[in-house]
C-alpha cells in the first residue's frame, strides 16, 4: 500500500485534475454559448441583410417609377409650354391683325412699262399678317419702294423691307425675317 504521503499526492493529483476538468467543461460550455450566440448574430445579420435588400429593391423601384414619372412630366411640360407658346403666338397675330387696318404707310410699285401705282401698306402688312396666321411666308412686292423715294434701288428696296419689318414688330412684337426664295424675297414669322 502505498504511504500516506504518495496517497495525498495522488490525492492532490486527482483533486487538481478533477479541477482542471471542471475549468474545461466550463469553458466548453462558455464556448458552446458563444459559437451559439455568434450563430444567432449571423442569423439576425442574414436576415437583416436580407430584408435591407428587400427595402433597397423596393426602394430603387419606386424611385424608377418616381423617374418615369418625373419624365412624363417633362414631355406634358413641354408639351403645354409649346402650346401655350403657340396660343401666345396667335394671340399677338390676331391682335395685330385687328390692329392693323391704319395706313401705315405708302408704297408705290413700278410696273413693267415704268408706271407706279400707290398702295396701301396697311393693306400689305394685313396680307402679310393674315399669312403668319396660316404659318406660311409670303412673297414681297417686287419694284416696290416707299412713296417718298423718287428712284427705284437697293436702298429704297431695303427701306421698304425696313419698313414692312419695323411696322410687323411693332404690332407683333416679334421682327420677322426675310429672306431670299428663288430670285425673290420673302418674309416669315417664324425662321
């Protein structure tokens, strides 16, 4: 048998291995608790992932039907900025059309034999007007001056044209421009 002395070392053997057994289950189980804490963690980050990724797609969704409808209402902006242009624009014609039976001033046209003939440039500008409306231009008088040039040249022509414009943008508002057109000249509202 063996001596009192050797029993408590293995007394104090069995006591400390017995203790060291204690400390390990303890921590394996600390363990256990962690690596199931850490699981219930990536759960709840998976499933907050997951529904973040719902909202964001739910998110990006509306905000692409947000945008469609942020563009269709550009088009109907436009769309009512073009027409209330338009409407504007018909408007300041029909009120110079109104407005546009004074004589504004005389011209006279030289005809083929050298004779000139007085007209009306109120009659003309009304004429001119009325083609506007329709959205057409119109040809101008050839040979025509204003009634007080004596010769028929390039400046009385650009005075006439002068004029005719001077008189348009007065009523209207808006200089129309004139342009050359198969050896002719020709005015429109609009370029």
């Amino acid at each position: 048998m063996a001596s009192p002395r050797g029993q408590t070392s293995v007394a104090e053997e069995l006591l400390k291995a017995s203790y060291l057994n204690l400390k390990v289950e303890a921590f394996a189980e600390v363990q256990k608790e962690t690596i199931n804490t850490i699981k219930e963690v990536e759960t709840q980050i998976t499933n907050l992932k997951d529904s973040n990724d719902s909202k964001l797609d739910s998110i990006n969704e509306k905000l692409a039907q947000v945008s469609i409808k942020a563009e269709l209402l550009v088009v109907q902006l436009q769309s009512m900025n073009t027409t209330l242009s338009s409407i504007s624009e018909n408007s300041a014609l029909e009120w110079a059309i109104d407005h546009s039976n004074h004589d504004f001033f005389t011209y006279k046209l030289r005809n083929e034999e050298g004779h000139t003939e007085k007209h009306s440039g109120g009659i003309l500008i009304r004429q001119i007007l009325f083609a506007f409306r329709q959205g057409f231009g119109i040809f101008l008088p050839e040979n025509a001056t204003l009634i007080d040039d004596s010769e028929l040249g390039e400046n009385e022509t650009k005075e006439f044209e002068t004029e005719i414009v001077y008189t348009i943008h007065r009523l209207t508002g808006k200089k129309p421009i004139i342009k050359d057109l198969d050896a002719k000249r020709v005015i429109y509202y609009k370029d």
